[in-house]
C-alpha cells in the first residue's frame, strides 16, 4: 500500500451500488464505485480483479475498509460481486483495508493484505483463505503473517504492507512486500507460515508496491518510485536476483499521487492494471482526484530482448475483446 500521511489506503461497505450489470469497455472499468490498488489472478478462464475500495463520501483523505471483487472473461466487460472482506474480519486488526494480493494452490485460495493492528503496534500483513476464488475468506491464522516489530529497516511503523506471492515452478513460495525497503521471505508449504529469514532487495528509487511476474526466461519486479508515483522495474533470471534496474515503465497516473499495478497474461496477451484519479465529474459517484482512485487497464508489450515497452494509459482501455 502506501506512504503514511498522504499513502493510506483505506475503504468502507459499498451501499447503493449495483452489482450485477457488466461494464461496458473503458477506462477506469468501473464508474460505479471507486477502486484502487488491483490485484489480478487468472483462473480457469477468468480473470478475478481483487480492489481496494476508496469510501465515495469522503474527498479529504484515503478512507478504505473492505475489498472488492471484479471478474472478466475478455478484458472488456466486467462483472462486479462487491465486498469479499472487511478489515474487522481480522479480529486483531483495527482498520486500514490497504493493498492485498490473491494466490490460488492446489484449489485452495489465499489473500494477503496489510493492515493496521489494534493497540497501536502498526502495519502488519494477515492473510485469510477461502475454497473459492469468491470467498468467503476467513482468516487463516488468527493472528498477523508479518508484523511491524519483525522489520527494523525504518523508523516508520507502515514499513510492512503491500504484500505480493509469487509460486515458482517448483513449488517455492515467495512474499514480497514493503515500503521505503523492499523485502521479501519465503513461505512454507502451507502458504500461512514464514520459511526462513526476510531479506533485503536492491532496487533503486524505491517506494512501494511490489508485484513479480515471470514471462519466458525472465523475472519482472515492478514497484511504484518516488512521490508522485511512477512505476519502475527491474528484471532478473532468478527470484533471487541480482536485479538489473530497467527504469521507468508507467508515468504518474492522471489525478492520482499514488499508483499500484497488477500484471497479467490472459488469452496470449499482456495486460497493465493499475488506478488512477479518472472518473469524471459527472460520473454516478462524483469526480475522481487522489482520494477517489479507480482501476484502469491497458496492454502490455516485450521487446524483442525482454524488455518491457513503456505502458501507454488511454481513456478507452481495452477495446478487443481477449478470445
């Protein structure tokens, strides 16, 4: 999620809005409700778009506490299902429903997400499992995967959100998370539980926002950089690294200082997620702006070298429908 005094990224229940007409294609997917920090998964044949959820009556501050789920099976037309959790639903979290991160394993369905812990001991990550990709999600543990005392890299107390899993080939379990210090750790076999010692990545210009993607030979890290934020990365040929700083790869997203993206290939093709300030002032919910961010999404392309090409946001979005 995001830098504290001006990175919160927070949401309350959606009432009044509907949620069984699919949007029509464009840019942000949704003008029903405003959405941020997409996590994407694809499962037999569907895409399943996890969202924050920044509260529609409040232009003040990032106010969010629950997550949304939207589905798609072309890219163009997507079908909301409104909240699969709330914050409360970690009894020992207090508030703040900030950036998570969906992993399916042998059929079984698990979310992280950063959150702020009761009695002021600060940011940590849970994470809660369902049977289905629709929920519902309880939590698994009881208790926080990650917690602020277990990381000393900053003074800060939000230094451990934005949480991302990425599974090797082998099996190997990865969660990558952080802010003003990317880390990462592995998992244990049963997804709930740390397997060794959090480490510390080398990536310039970082802020937050990690999320790892493999394509061919290759291993992508994107994360957001500076304030307003853009999007970088860096590739590797191991999880482990080292890392090779490929530069900038999203400008700052229209209206909003914060970005958070998602990378995908559904069909054969590549897709760019992210939010930004869009939706227009005469939109069902109001106009956009920092504080009322929204999902959009657009094509991703490779260089013949593996390099990726420099993201280009539209207004219409995707417009072909992925077969």
């Amino acid at each position: 999620m995001k830098k504290l005094l001006g990175h919160f990224l927070c949401a309350t229940l959606i009432t009044g809005v509907a949620f069984n007409t699919p949007a029509l294609a464009k840019n942000p997917i949704t003008d029903k409700v405003f959405t941020a920090d997409p996590a994407a998964i694809v499962h037999n044949g569907t895409v399943y778009l996890y969202t924050g959820h920044d509260e529609d009556t409040d232009n003040t501050f990032y106010k969010m506490n629950d997550w949304l789920l939207f589905t798609s099976t072309d890219m163009v037309n997507w079908q909301a299902h409104g909240p699969i959790m709330k914050v409360t639903d970690f009894k020992w979290a207090k508030q703040h429903a900030w950036a998570a991160h969906m992993v399916e394993r042998d059929g079984k369905f698990y979310f992280y997400t950063s959150v702020y812990q009761h009695d002021k001991k600060g940011f940590a990550i849970g994470v809660a499992t369902a049977d289905t990709p629709f929920g519902p999600f309880k939590d698994a543990r009881g208790s926080a995967l990650i917690t602020n005392d277990m990381t000393t890299h900053t003074k800060n107390d939000w230094d451990d959100i934005d949480p991302a899993v990425f599974i090797e080939e082998n099996g190997e379990a990865y969660l990558f998370f952080g802010n003003l210090v990317p880390k990462y750790v592995k998992l244990k076999d049963n997804m709930i539980e740390l397997d060794g010692e959090i480490k510390v990545l080398d990536l310039p210009h970082f802020t937050e926002a990690l999320w790892l993607h493999k394509k061919g030979e290759y291993y992508y890290l994107s994360y957001a950089s500076g304030f307003p934020e853009t999007i970088h990365y860096a590739m590797s040929k191991s999880i482990h690294g080292p890392w090779e700083y490929k530069g900038l790869l999203n400008e700052i997203a229209g209206n909003s200082e914060t970005n958070h993206q998602s990378i995908i290939t559904f069909k054969g093709k590549d897709y760019f997620i992210y939010h930004n300030g869009a939706i227009q002032h005469d939109s069902a919910i109001g106009a956009g702006g920092r504080y009322r961010r929204s999902v959009a999404v657009d094509k991703l392309e490779y260089n013949p070298d593996g390099s990726i090409k420099r993201i280009i946001m539209t207004s219409e979005g995707i417009t072909q429908a992925a077969k």
